[in-house]
C-alpha cells in the first residue's frame, strides 16, 4: 500500500496497477 502513503503525503512517488494520482 505504498501508493496509499504517497497520496498522503501528496506527490505522486509510486505509481501501482491503480494509477494513483494526487490531483
């Protein structure tokens, strides 16, 4: 759940299969 984390901190660091993005 590193994705999780980034978000959290807010910068996109790792991005998994889910295509996480802080925007």
């Amino acid at each position: 759940m590193m994705y999780c984390k980034a978000i959290q901190f807010g910068y996109p660091k790792w991005e998994s299969a889910t295509s996480v993005r802080p925007v």
